[in-house]
C-alpha cells in the first residue's frame, strides 16, 4: 500500500506541477528542433535548461546570439535577463538535468552512409539522462526515429540504471512525441501545430498531454510510443513521393513546353483528392512556391 501510495504521488505530483508550469524543463539537443521548443516552455513560464554538447553552441546562446532563423537574438536575451520563473539558461553539462521533472530529446538522427538512421546520438543522450535523472521525472524522444525505437532502445537504457524503487509508468515516464517543424513557416508555427503524443504507458501519455498541453493549442494522444513513431513515418513518407512527383512532373512538362506552375495551380482547383506540392530540393509545400 505504501508503495502504490508513493508512485501514485509521483505521478499526481508531476501532473500538477506542468499544470501549473511550476515544473523545471531540461530540452537535449539545440537545433532548429530543440531550441524553439525550450524557448517555448520558458516563454511559457518554465524553467529550462536547454542542454547541447557543442560547446561553442552554448557559449553563443549564452551571449544571446540564436543560431537558428525562427528564434531571434532579442528573444534569448529578454528569457535569460527575466525573472527566476521565466527564464532560460544553456549549458553542455548534463547534470543540469538532475533538477528537471521534464526531459525532452532533440537530438538530430541523420542517416548512415549505408541509409538507415544513426541512432549514436539518441543513444548517448538517453545513457547521459539516465545517469542524470531521479525519480518523478517524465522523458520524452523528440527526434525522428524507426517505429518501436523509444521502447527498444531508450527504455532499455533508462531501466537499466534504475534503481529498485523506480518503475517505467509509476514514477518515471517515458513518451514519444514527432517533431513537426518546418522552418521558416509563417502560416502554422511550433505553438499552433497539432502535437502527437505517445506513451509506454497511459500515464506517461497522460503526462505528456499535460506537459505540451500546457504551452500548445492543440494535442493529440495515441495508443502507444510505436503508433506516434509510425505517424511520423507515414509523414516524412507522404511529404518525400509527394515531392518527388512533383520534381518528376516538372521534367516532363519541360519537355513537352508547359507550365508546371499552371498544372499545379489548375489541379490545385479541385476541393477534393488532391494537396499540391511543388518542385524543389526538399521543402515542397504550398507555402514554398
């Protein structure tokens, strides 16, 4: 009894202090990802520690110099000069993360010269949390990973160095979350765009919820970590044929001497069965012509 008393007040515990924004937010990683988010969460009255191992990404933040185009320099500046509540500070020292009740992953996963995901750097970020973290704490993996990655390699590493008395979905939680930033955009930004949520168990998709829904307009759980990971693919997936189409239909109309752009914006005509894309190296939404 006692024990089931102690996870459940680490859960209530947690759940209160997102929902009050009382909580302390550690964001791995400071790219064009994780940097907006931390900014976010402290714009939102968290406290954040944004964690990178790139040393001269850290002393740059710390001068207020954003390296990233959607977070500007006066922002940095106005977090880390505000108030204890509202405020951001930088750091490549993971130990930072021990005072966290959120961690969230952000760390870039590039591919392989042989085409699969490198996960080396998911890897030492789940190790380096594990080692830094306690009981009470809620982790979530950010970055774009192959469906069944969050139970398959970044639980494994947290359970391994916990203690007796920690348990996954009782007193420390795990979710997956899929980034969907898309840098530069001015019609939907990281605050306005629907957040999928996933988590080992439904308390860690319930603190999730509680966490991002606190700071954005709109969350949308899911029944596990392996169904959100899988959304993200079905994206990145949708988004790279839908490109690549049109990258194909801009050779053909070349040679037949007619106007892609005017194809794309007649079909563009139709309100049903068709989303138009645009030739180009990459981006390819309709915002991008």
């Amino acid at each position: 009894m006692f024990m089931l008393s102690m996870y459940l007040s680490k859960y209530s515990n947690l759940k209160k202090k997102f929902e009050k924004k009382e909580a302390t937010i550690g964001v791995v990683g400071l790219g064009y990802v994780g940097l907006p988010l931390a900014v976010m969460f402290a714009e939102a009255g968290f406290k954040v520690y944004g964690v990178d191992i790139s040393v001269q990404i850290i002393e740059s933040l710390n001068k207020g110099a954003s390296h990233v185009g959607d977070v500007k320099d006066q922002k940095l500046l106005d977090l880390m000069e505000g108030n204890s509540v509202n405020r951001i500070c930088f750091t490549s020292d993971y130990s930072a993360l021990k005072s966290c009740d959120g961690i969230v992953i952000c760390v870039p996963t590039p591919l392989s010269k042989t085409g699969n995901p490198d996960m080396r750097y998911v890897r030492d970020a789940g190790e380096n949390i594990s080692t830094n973290m306690s009981a009470g704490t809620l982790i979530i993996l950010e970055s774009t990973v192959y469906p069944g990655a969050t139970q398959e390699m970044v639980l494994p590493l947290i359970e391994e160095r916990l203690e007796d008395h920690l348990v996954i979905g009782e007193n420390v939680f795990l979710a997956f979350s899929p980034e969907r930033i898309d840098p530069g955009r001015s019609d939907w930004n990281l605050r306005t765009t629907p957040k999928v949520i996933g988590g080992i168990t439904s308390r860690c998709t319930d603190l999730a919820v509680e966490l991002y829904g606190a700071t954005l307009n709109t969350v949308v759980p899911v029944s596990s970590t392996g169904t959100a990971e899988m959304v993200k693919l079905l994206e990145n997936t949708f988004r790279a044929t839908n490109i690549a189409l049109a990258n194909e239909l801009a050779i053909m109309c070349d040679r037949l001497n007619i106007d892609v752009w005017e194809v794309i914006d007649a079909a563009s005509t139709k309100p049903f069965g068709f989303m138009p894309f645009y030739p180009g190296p990459g981006i390819g939404a309709i915002a991008y012509r």
